[in-house]
C-alpha cells in the first residue's frame, strides 16, 4: 500500500488530505486510532500526520468529540496541493513525457 519514495507519515497524512476534498469542510474524520487500523501503521505514525495537518489548521480537534475537516480546509487544500502537484510532482512527470518521446497532442489522445 505505501511506497518507499516518501515517509509513511506523509503518505498517510495524503489520504487524510483526500478525504477531507472528498467530504468536505467540517467533516468528521476517523480518530487516530481508527485510521491507524485501517492503514495497518502505529496510531504514531498517524498522529504525526494529524498533527502535522492541525499545525496547518486543516484539522481541528474537538476534545471528547473527535477530529475535524477546518473550516475553508478544502479552499486551502486545494491551494496547497495544486502548488504542490506543479513544484514537486509535474516536474518528474514532464520529464518522464520527455524520455518517452510523447508530445501533449498525443498524451490528449490518450485521455
């Protein structure tokens, strides 16, 4: 399930990453515990990524109640992960296209 390319951390904090685009601002997420279980990683792992998200304020947490989706999280996120996807992904990406000789008419027929 998780690449040796990137920290587990990192990885983990994407799919909550994804699930708060899936679901929305003010969504509740799974505790750490549930993920971590799901994931089959130490709830450690897991907290990191969420903490590593509240620090962004991303994720609130409501004492007693659980975690949450922050207000304008999807806005921001969108942000983010679009600067993201063009500074560090794109690249390897473009220079993938290149190697293989593909041109982007071609790569839109393929779509």
């Amino acid at each position: 399930m998780f690449s040796n390319d990137r920290p587990i951390y990192r990885q983990i904090r994407d799919l909550i990453v994804e699930r708060i685009l899936t679901l929305g601002d003010g969504a509740m997420l799974p505790s750490v515990r549930a993920l971590a279980a799901e994931a089959g990683v130490n709830p450690l792992t897991v907290a990191k990524a969420y903490q590593d998200l509240q620090n962004n304020g991303l994720v609130r947490a409501k004492k007693g109640v659980g975690l949450f989706a922050a207000e304008d999280a999807v806005r921001d996120l969108l942000v983010a992960e679009r600067e993201l996807f063009l500074t560090e992904e794109w690249p390897r990406v473009q220079a993938r296209i290149t190697r293989l000789g593909l041109d982007a008419a071609e790569l839109l027929e393929q779509a």
